[in-house]
C-alpha cells in the first residue's frame, strides 16, 4: 500500500473553477498545505480561488486557462506543466447528461466521452510516466459509483466513467510495483453545480441519503489518498450499495437503476449540462 504524504507536494487539479475540484484545492491548501496548479476554463473564476485559497494560508498556486475539450489540449497541458515538480494528478474535470439516449444529443455525448473518458487517458499516460521517473506520487481519477452498474438516462455518462474506472484498475495492475499510486474515487452523487444543471435536482432531494457535499468528499479523498487507496468510496450508505452491486443480479441491478433514475419522474425542462464539478 503506496501511504502519502500531501505535505508541500504540487498538486495538479482539473475542473478547478467551482464543485469538487474547487473544494478539493481549498482542502489541500488549508489542511494539507500542498502547493496547486488550477485548471479550468473560467479565468476569473480560477483567480478568485487563488484569493480564497492567499486569504486563508500560504502555499505555493499558479492557474492554467485550458478548455480540455479543444484538440491538443492535454498534451498541451503537460508541456505547461512539464517544468512543475507535480506529485499529484486529479482528473476531476466532469460532463454529464441526464435524459433519454437520442441521436439528436450526438455531439453532447461525444463531449461526455472525450472529456470523462479519452481525455483522463491521455493525462493518466502523460503524467504517469513523469510520476515514474520521479519515483513516487498519485493519480486519481474520478468516477462514480454509475461505473459499476449501467445506469438509464445516463447512458453515455455511465459509460464513460466504467470506461475510466476499468482503465485506472487495469493500469494499477500493469503497474503494481511501480510506487505511483493509480487512485478512483467513485460517489454515488455530489451536491454541486452539475448536478443540479444536468436536471438531477428533483433526484438528488428523493435519493439524498446518498448524497454527500463537496467539502465531505474533498476530505474522504485526502483520507483515502493518505492511506494508499485504490477505491475510494466515500460514505458507509454509498459502500453499502457497492457491496449490495455485487450480489444483486446485472439485469435485477439495470431494472432499478431505471426506476431510480425514471426521468419523466424527476426531468427538469430547463436544465443543461455543465462541465465543471
């Protein structure tokens, strides 16, 4: 079990600007005093966390204006960073989508699979071989407990985040000597921003036992990372419907996945997907 020690490491956070991503460098910073490279695509939105994070303790911060869904962009990303000393790699930048799988949403979930799928690859790879040559570090990537049980009018989001689940388990057996720890952590569901945009709001308030909020996620992560986790599933309800996952049936487990997520019960006509947790 690879433990870590957070303490004055840099840490590089996608999906910085608001939700997890926000919390999670606040977190760090304050409690863990790591130093934190902050990409988002919100300029403004990336200073003011720089503020924040300045008023409240003094770590080392720097931000990077990247949209990684434009072409290049996480090679990109790594030749900026390529001179940074990182420890850490959190791949929580995040798209979703709830409602039905129609070809009318073609380009939407072709967003949702380069950014919650090839685009955690290809910054896995990138800076896997970085953290190996440096002998030490993490990767984590975030995904959801939706990649253990594919989950109706999330399809593509489900989908993707297997796809990057089974990936991260993969590479951390191909890898199981090196001393970079492969991470995931996998919610059930988060209180933010894309979650409510998404139309998840009516949900979200019937199945809220298993809800947590950004900053009980933030720490559940820090903790897990800590102790060299390679799962981390925050909150004894959400490890309950884990372990129940793996004794109920697939076709029992998709029945209710679709009763739980029935979106002409709890579709919200004005909401809109968001990129940022």
């Amino acid at each position: 079990m690879r433990k870590l020690n957070l303490r004055e490491r840099t840490i590089l956070i996608t999906g910085a600007t608001s939700g997890l991503g926000r919390q999670l460098a606040l977190t760090l910073a304050e409690h863990e005093e790591a130093n934190l490279i902050l990409v988002g695509r919100n300029e403004s939105k990336l200073k003011e966390l720089i503020d924040e994070i300045n008023r409240r303790c003094s770590v080392r911060t720097r931000i990077v204006v990247k949209d990684l869904l434009a072409e290049g962009s996480a090679l990109s990303l790594y030749h900026e960073t390529e001179n940074e000393d990182i420890f850490g790699l959190v791949n929580n930048a995040g798209l979703t989508y709830y409602g039905p799988t129609e070809a009318s949403y073609l380009d939407l979930f072709t967003s949702i699979i380069d950014l919650d799928f090839r685009c955690v690859v290809e910054l896995t790879l990138l800076f896997f071989n970085k953290l190996k040559v440096r002998s030490g570090g993490f990767i984590l990537n975030i995904t959801s407990l939706a990649s253990f049980v594919p989950i109706p009018y999330q399809s593509i989001y489900s989908a993707a985040k297997a796809a990057t689940q089974i990936f991260s388990e993969c590479l951390f057996q191909e890898n199981r000597d090196c001393p970079v720890l492969i991470s995931t952590f996998a919610p059930s569901g988060i209180y933010t921003d894309m979650i409510e945009r998404a139309g998840l709001t009516r949900h979200m308030q019937k199945h809220r036992f298993s809800y947590i909020d950004t900053e009980r996620a933030a720490k559940e992560i820090i903790s897990g990372l800590k102790r060299g986790k390679q799962l981390i599933i925050p909150g004894v309800i959400n490890r309950l419907i884990y372990r129940i996952m793996d004794v109920i049936p697939r076709r029992i487990l998709i029945v209710l996945a679709g009763k739980i997520y029935n979106y002409e019960k709890y579709r919200i006509t004005d909401a809109r997907p968001d990129n940022s947790r």
